[in-house]
C-alpha cells in the first residue's frame, strides 16, 4: 500500500526553507555591528500594529497546522481501511506467547505463517495484560489489550514467517 506522502514531505520542506531564510535574514538584519548601539531599539507600533503582527503569523502557521493534521488523518484513515478479499486470523496473546487462530479452525503458537499476495487482518485480544504486536518484515505494529479488540492489516508480497 502506497501513501501519498511526498505532499505531507513537500509541506514540511517548504516550511522549514521559509523559518530558515526569516531567521537568517533577522540575524543578518538585526546583528549588533562594530560601533553601534549595543542595545537596540524597535519600531514604535500602534496598537493594531501589533496586534496584526502577532495575530496574522499566528494565522498563517496555524492554518498550515491544521492542513498537515487533516492530511494526517487522511492518511491514517487510508491506512486503517482494510481490503474487502482479506484473511482473518484471530490472535490471541498472553504472557509469553502468541495463539494465532485461522479461519479453517487451524490453530499456532507464536508462529504466523501468511500466504502472499492476499490482505492479512489480524483480530487481536490479550488475556492478561498489553502485548505490542510487531512484524518487522512487513512494517507493521499494534498493541492488543485485555477487554478491546484491535486490530492490524498489511499486505505480504511474498512467503514470510513470523516467530515470536
């Protein structure tokens, strides 16, 4: 599964160039220069002056805050979408092991095997405390907690076994 995260990286590019050359130019601008005053003094701004310079950045950065949220939840509900053609597996952890149940009724202890090619849906419960669920060689992770069901989908392009 692809996700468009080249925007999202685009965004946070463009905004980092822009801070850097407002913080280079203001060190440049209001560098203390041989001679000088050693302490400056600012411009004198009327009441809506100031109130405009702290309020319209404030805006503009917000703004960009909420848009990098929105796409965030975007993304994150694109990934929490599981494909309709998937097998579920039930896992079940406890205290030192994972009980992996496939539909046909076959039953492993801490050992996935998955086929490739299809959406894999694991249902996850605990029996006794909060198990973090993680697969390296497909990039995913979930907790699984006693009380709620989780769960955690991925996508294996090729044979892999999971011992745990």
């Amino acid at each position: 599964m692809e996700l468009p995260l080249g925007e999202v990286l685009i965004d946070i590019t463009v905004i980092g160039i822009v801070f850097a050359l407002m913080t280079a130019y203001f060190i440049w601008r209001y560098r203390r220069v041989p001679g000088g005053p050693r302490v400056g003094s600012g411009p004198k701004l009327s009441p809506a002056a100031a109130i405009g310079w702290a309020v319209i950045p404030a805006f503009v950065f917000l703004a960009d805050d909420f848009f990098l949220a929105a796409n965030g939840w975007v993304l994150w509900n694109k990934f929490r979408d599981v494909p309709a053609d998937r097998l579920e597996i039930h896992l079940e952890s406890g205290m030192y092991s994972w009980d992996y149940t496939y539909p046909n009724g076959v039953q492993t202890q801490n050992e996935l095997i998955v086929p490739a090619g299809k959406p894999i849906l694991l249902r996850m419960t605990s029996r006794d405390t909060l198990h973090s669920h993680f697969i390296p060689d497909f990039r995913v992770k979930e907790d699984s907690m006693p009380g709620r069901t989780t769960f955690l989908w991925f996508l294996p392009r090729r044979p892999a076994r999971n011992t745990s």
